[in-house]
C-alpha cells in the first residue's frame, strides 16, 4: 500500500532499559493533562508553541515503564517534576507535520499542524519538554513549559455530552489493559448501526492476528459512533468534499490513497467522556485507503474490500511503531540513509543490524538475502532482503512479505510480531 508515514531514524527501544521504577501513585492524579500543541515550519525550520492545556478525570494510558518510551520515533514528550529534576514520565510519537516536512510543498511554504498529547496530572509543579528529530536522528526543535498545579486557565473538559459508544471486546480493567477506541467518521446518525457492525470487524480481524490474539485480554475495544452531518468523507481528487464529524480526507500531501484528519482537537475533543489511548478511525466509504501515525491514530476504508488488511496494516503504525516494508522509487526526499540505523523495529539500514533481528536469523544466512527460489509471499524463510522504508535499494527486511507490505498474507512477519509484543509488554508490564 502506498501510503507514506512518517520516518525519521535512529537506534531502537532504546528506553527498555530503565533506572529506578517511577511509582504512579506518587507522582500523579488518576486524571489526565491534554497538551495542546500547534507545529509550525517549512522544510528547514520547526517552531512548538502550546496552544492550551486541557484536563479530564480519569488516567487510561499506561501506568508502567513511566520514565522509558518504547520506540524513540520522531518527537518525544518528556515530563520532569519542577523542584527535583526527576523524570515522571516520556513518550514518544511521529507528527504528520514532520512527514510533511519531507514533502515538495513544504520547500517553499510555511504550515501549522495541530499536535495533541495526553500525559497523566502530576501532582506537583512540572515541566514538560517536546523534542522533534529530524531524518538523521539529530534534534532540531526544543520546547520547555511548565505545567502550575492550580492553574486556573487549564480548560476542563466537560462530559455532558459523551457520544454514543458500545464496548466490542472487555479485556479488563482500565488500569491495566490498553484502551483502543474506534471512532465513526462519515456516518449519519441514520447509519450508526452500519457504523457499529463495521467496527466490529475491524475489532475481531486486529484481535484474530498474532500476537494480538496471544495478548487481548489485555485489550479494551470500544466503538464511538460520531454523527456526521453528510454521509462519506472528502475525496478532493474527486472533487468531493463531506461536511463529517472529524474534518478527514484523501489526497493528504496530494497523495490520493492518504487518507488523514489534520483536526486533532476535533479528534480528541469527540472522544470527551471516553477512557482511550489508541484511537482507529473507520471511514464511511469505499473508496481505497487509510493513513497510520504511530500514537496519533489510525485511519481507514470501511467500504473497501480491502478495509481488513488495511486496518491491521495501519495499526501496526499506529500502535506498533513498525515501519512500512514496501519500496517504490518515486519519492520526493529519502528517508533513511545509509550511516543511521532506523528507530523501526522492522527494518535495518544494516549500520546497526544487531539491534534488530540478526539474533533471529539462521547461521549462514547471506546478508543482504537473495529472494531467487522464494515464492512472493514467502513467510517462513527469515532474511535481510533489500527494499523497504519506500526505497529500493539501502534499506532492508526481514521477510519476503510481511501485513506491512502487502495485503495478500495473512500475517505480520516474526519481525513484526516480536515488535508488537514488546510494545503491548511496554504498556502492560513493569520492566
Ligand atoms: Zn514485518
């Protein structure tokens, strides 16, 4: 699937390795901080300014590994209490604003996206730092505010008006299971039922994928059924534009199978009242797509025959940080380069290939691995086969195809499913 995601480099869960365990009760509230962020650059340049800070009851992000992140990805948020320094609590995502960064148009214009990340409420004065990457793993942007306990301005958000929802699939408690939400997008208060029976497709194919199925009781599903006023989403290509609850489209950086919202605030101000953590939103057309930020969300085709595949595909960035296995040759800027080795699990630039899968390849194996003999879709032979990361040539994989390459096998590769096992541990237990 052609969709690009954001990709920037560097070394791998770096965070797993972790100092003294930061005790949640002791350094926060069971509510939630919504920061909100607007980005703003070209190509060359990248300015954070908050926007405002939001509060809610209840905490449903992960309450181990507090002061680790699991992947370092292309931002990183970083919570450190005021008087002593301590790191409280980190988290890591990539941005749509630094995927365009690498697109033709941001050569000569300047744009804002809107970032949106949740942190729980400490209970004392803090500081929260973002940090922006760029393709070389290097800093480019820093930003420091901190965060008053008592502060009048931040906004409550109030749940007088909670969408309706149904829960799909009760792993457990909040507090101990991750919470995935899925969001209706393009349904009409007429078609929430049609809404509902989509979701839970989308809910039993994820959870019917390993390691999905080894782990989901320690899953939460709950479907959010938005009313849109008009029925469908916007398909600029097409010359169609939908009035719908989240403000998506197709042709996000021109590219028509990109299907994004760029409205967060919408997005999580539609969620008020809901306990989430991962958001995936299903898209009421049939018309083929769908975009995965890695912490942001997941966004798809419901009408698609392809919607299943897709869903799964788009999650594994959304949720599991991996990085896309197919290669094509007609993008605008490279990615990944030869000196750094990517954050992503599941593929390699070969400049630090022990940290990723050389500890599950077979003696002997050739590196790089020729596919000659290999049927396309090949899934028991483990290798370090060239293509990947959008590029044909300097980046590698560990299958001939993978769920994040196409959409014929039925699986992610052993790659992939040891990554996202991690990830789910990351969530769910102390380290
Ligand atoms: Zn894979």
């Amino acid at each position: 699937m052609k969709f690009r995601h954001i990709l920037t480099a560097c070394a791998a869960f770096l965070s797993l390795q972790v100092s003294a365990q930061v005790n949640f009760d002791q350094w926060f509230n069971d509510s939630t901080l919504r920061a909100d962020y607007i980005f703003t650059g070209t190509n060359r340049t990248q300015t954070i300014s908050l926007d405002e800070l939001r509060s809610s009851a209840g905490w449903y992000g992960r309450r181990v590994n507090l002061d680790s992140v699991a992947v370092r990805a292309n931002s990183q948020l970083t919570m450190t209490d005021a008087e002593t320094g301590t790191t409280i609590y980190r988290a890591s995502f990539n941005t749509l604003f630094q995927e365009w960064q690498t697109s033709e148009e941001a050569a000569s214009l300047t744009k804002s996206f809107e970032n949106i990340f949740q942190m729980p409420m400490p209970k004392k004065d803090a500081d929260v730092k973002i940090t922006l990457f760029d393709t070389h793993a290097r800093v480019c942007a820093e930003f420091t505010h901190r965060v008053k306990v008592g502060d009048i301005l931040i906004r409550p958000i109030l749940a007088n008006n909670v969408a309706d929802h149904r829960t799909l699939f009760k792993g457990g408690d909040s507090k101990d299971c991750i919470d995935v939400v899925i969001l209706a997008e393009g349904y009409t208060k007429a078609e929430a039922d049609v809404f509902y029976a989509d979701a839970q497709v989308a809910c039993d194919e994820l959870l019917k994928y390993e390691p999905f199925a080894t782990y989901k009781q320690r899953f939460n599903v709950t479907a959010v059924a938005l009313e849109s006023i008009e029925s469908g989403v916007s398909i600029p290509h097409l010359g169609v534009w939908k009035q719908t609850a989240l403000s998506s489209s197709f042709d996000t950086f021109y590219s028509n199978r990109y299907l994004t919202t760029l409205r967060l605030k919408q997005l999580n101000d539609a969620l008020a009242g809901i306990p989430y953590e991962h958001i995936i939103i299903i898209a009421n057309t049939d018309n083929y797509g769908g975009g995965g930020i890695y912490n942001s969300y997941t966004l798809t085709a419901a009408h698609n025959s392809r919607f299943k595949p897709v869903t799964v595909h788009e999650f594994g960035h959304s949720f599991g940080a991996l990085a896309d296995e197919y290669a094509y040759d007609d993008q605008y800027e490279e990615y990944y380069f030869p000196e750094i080795e990517p954050w992503e699990q599941n593929i390699t630039t070969l400049a630090d290939f022990n940290s990723k899968w050389a500890d599950m390849l077979p003696a002997g194996t050739p590196v790089p691995t020729p596919t000659k003999g290999l049927s396309e879709q090949d899934m028991t032979h483990i290798g370090v086969y060239e293509g990947a990361g959008y590029q044909t040539h300097g980046v590698y994989r560990p299958f001939v195809d993978c769920r994040m390459k196409t959409n014929e096998v039925p699986e992610f590769c052993k790659v992939c499913e040891r990554a996202i096992t991690r990830m789910i541990q990351f969530y769910t237990e102390q380290n």
